[in-house]
C-alpha cells in the first residue's frame, strides 16, 4: 500500500522507486501483485507515462487514510506501553481538594495530556481497600500505616489548627492550647475514618498530659465545620479547610500545632504504565 501510494503520487516507477529506496523491478512486482490481489488495475501504464484508474483514484484516497489510521495505531501502541496514552483512577479524600490535588492533576495533565484522569472523592478509611481491589490506581489520603500490598509516599504536610463559632470566647484568642480547651466540646471524625487525623489530635493534648473529650462525632469535615458554626462544639482541623468559609465560624493557631501528612499511595501490585507518571508528577 505504502508503495501503491509513493508511485500514486509521482506516476513514476523510477521517481517512486528512489523514494522508497528500491530499484525499479521490486516496485513493479508489488503493484502488480497488488493489482492481482484486488482484482481491479490501479494503473494505466504508457510508454512515457503513468496515470491512475478510476479504481486507483479510489485505491489512493482510501490507501492514505488507511495508512494514516495504521501509523496512529502503531504509535498508540508505543504510547500505551509507556504510559503516555492511558487512564488513571485517583481517589481523594476531601483534604486533597483544597491542597495539592488541583496542583498535582495540572501537573500530570500538562506533562501527559494523553492520559485521561479520572478523579473520585472517598472517604480516607475505604481508600486502602479501594486500591486493594484495583478500584483505583492511586489515592491522595493521610498516612494509611502499614498495610500489606500498599505504599506510599509523603507528598504534603500542613498544620491544624482550631474552628471555633466566632461569637465563642476562643475566637478572641490567636493562639490556642490543649489547656484552652479542657472543657470544650470537641467534634471530630471517628477514629474508624480518619486514624492518622484522630491520632494526631489526641497527640497534641496528650503531650500536655490531657485526654480529649470528643463529644460529637461525624464522618465528613465540612459537616464537622457545619456543626461548628451551629455552636454545637470546636474542632480541630487541617488548616485546608479555612477555604470552606463557612460563616459563622473563625479558625485560629494552635500552639505547637501538629501536623498531618498527605500521602499518595498506591497498590504495588499495579501494572498500570501510566502510574509511574503520576508518581513522577507527584516528586
């Protein structure tokens, strides 16, 4: 067809021939094999000069997309074997989405923009069992600890701090400590949803001899946010969620503030090829 093609284009065998670095009895084997083998005459040859058929007007056009469809299959297929054409499935908890979730998919998406991102929020505790199951490829969560079959990598860290309903007496405070809060009615997710967060939490009261007292708990942070601004209680929260701006609620630095880590972990067990990009975007 490439030869077909070459000869269509110059109606020279000779032309043709030096094009497609043969000699000249090659190319006129393949075109009359090829003529043989459809059955139709592509070519009307003349003494000093060639010309297309009717059938071979046809042939060409046809031979030109088919070509064109067959180079692009070939280098899909290079692409897919590197990476560089294929399909991700993110899940992320809702933290990620006012930190380096926006950030990160920008990155991949401008550097690989054959790969199709596709993004799901989740809660951070189904997320180990979702790249377990190859329900994703990736997850954006806190620190999962050690799980058999996952890993991970640190890939941000911030601060908590405090939200507080503004017309609270902490509000006026600008800096609040675990003893600023013996009383205070804490909100927070359970610790079957967000171990890594509940533990940090506990750590900084703990480290001045404290035991927190959580009396609300619920599974979503903006809910827990909600709840605060309805002067149901205060939380401690990854300072991310400021860009909530729920009103009715102020948030304010925490002595000593602890911090938590975002992770992307995945499956080592994945053979996803575009995976490793996304681990590269994420350095």
């Amino acid at each position: 067809m490439r030869y077909f093609v070459a000869l269509a284009e110059t109606l020279h065998f000779g032309r043709a021939a030096e094009r497609l670095h043969l000699t000249q009895p090659p190319l006129s084997r393949q075109i009359a094999a090829l003529e043989k083998s459809l059955g139709v005459k592509l070519l009307e040859r003349h003494t000093r000069h060639t010309q297309l058929t009717r059938a071979g007007q046809r042939f060409l056009e046809d031979a030109k997309a088919t070509l064109i469809a067959f180079d692009q299959a070939c280098q899909n297929a290079r692409l897919a074997e590197s990476g560089e054409l294929g399909e991700l499935k993110i899940g992320f908890m809702m933290h990620a989405a006012f930190t380096v979730l926006p950030r990160l998919t920008r990155r991949l998406i401008s550097s690989h923009p054959q790969v199709k991102v596709n993004l799901r929020e989740s809660l951070p505790s189904a997320l180990p069992d979702d790249l377990l199951s190859g329900r994703f490829d990736a997850g954006i969560m806190f620190p999962p600890g050690r799980i058999r079959g996952l890993d991970f990598q640190v890939i941000h860290t911030e601060s908590l701090c405090l939200a507080v309903p503004a017309s609270h007496r902490l509000a006026r405070r600008s800096r609040i400590t675990p003893n600023d809060l013996l009383r205070e009615a804490l909100i927070a997710a359970p610790e079957e949803v967000s171990p890594a967060l509940r533990e940090t939490i506990a750590m900084w009261f703990r480290a001045e001899g404290i035991t927190p007292t959580f009396r609300l708990e619920t599974q979503l942070q903006q809910t827990i946010i909600t709840l605060v601004a309805e002067e149901l209680g205060v939380a401690l929260v990854p300072e991310s969620m400021k860009k909530l701006a729920i009103t009715g609620v102020v948030y304010r630095s925490l002595a000593s503030a602890p911090q938590i880590e975002h992770v992307i972990a995945w499956h080592t067990g994945n053979l996803n090829p575009s995976l490793p990009l996304l681990l590269k975007a994420c350095a």
